[in-house]
C-alpha cells in the first residue's frame, strides 16, 4: 500500500469521527483575542455555539491554552485551544454561546454538505480542478 492509499484510509477515517453535535457556520470574522496579558487580531473562519476555528497567523497558542475572544459586536466568549494545525487552531467554548447570539453576529449556515462543496477562492470564484497529481511513492 502506497503513502498516498494510507492518507486517503485515514482522512477518510477521520471524517467519519467528525460527528458533529451543533451546526457549524462559516464566516471570516476579525476578532480580538486574549492570551495571558496579549491582545492578538485573529480571523474565525468557522463557528457553532460550543467553539470556532481560528487562524493563528504568526501568534503562538498552544493546546490547552485558555484565552478569551471578543467578537465585533462585544459578545464575548471564554474557551480552550483543543487542537492546532499548522496556524489553524480548534476552540471549545467554556459555555455555549445561544444559537440566537451566533445568528445574530451575523454568522450565516453553508448552503451546501461538506460533500457538495466546491472549492473557491476568498472572492468567492471556483477554482479550477488540479490535473496531473501524482501520488507520492516510496
């Protein structure tokens, strides 16, 4: 078995583990986040009422940090890194916010399944399918 068949068995794998409990909505939203005694600028790219995805930029969060975010509207929410990739990071609300308060920030639900969804750029135009991918060999 190839790298490539091995990656393919565990994204799909972890997929099927992503079971999620509340709907997710995708957005790119400047929010001020609070590490410690830091005030850092950050972009949510996805939020549901227990959490949200953050882009860390060139900011160091760690899992198991405890930070506190305050959205545009001065809603604000207390939570905890629990995962990080590369400058993406995963945080679990300390309480869950009401959908009506998500909603009302603005935050609008995906039309589309994961399964449908199309690749676009930030301007919202389709990106093009990649040709010629070869997998990775040994």
């Amino acid at each position: 078995m190839t790298r490539w068949q091995v990656f393919v068995m565990d994204y799909d794998a972890d997929n099927q583990r992503q079971k999620r409990r509340h709907e997710r909505h995708v957005v790119e939203v400047q929010v001020e986040c609070f590490v410690e005694d830091e005030c850092i600028n950050l972009t949510i790219y996805d939020i549901c009422v227990d959490g949200c995805c953050i882009d860390t930029g060139t900011s160091r969060v760690a899992p198991g940090e405890k930070l506190y975010l305050k959205f545009p509207n001065g809603v604000g929410a207390e939570g905890a890194v629990v995962w990080k990739s590369d400058q993406y990071a995963g945080i679990k609300f300390a309480s869950e916010l009401h959908p009506a308060v998500v909603l009302q920030m603005g935050f609008k639900p995906v039309a589309v399944s994961m399964d449908d969804f199309v690749p676009r750029d930030r301007f919202g135009r389709e990106l093009p399918p990649i040709h010629g991918l070869r997998a990775f060999r040994n």
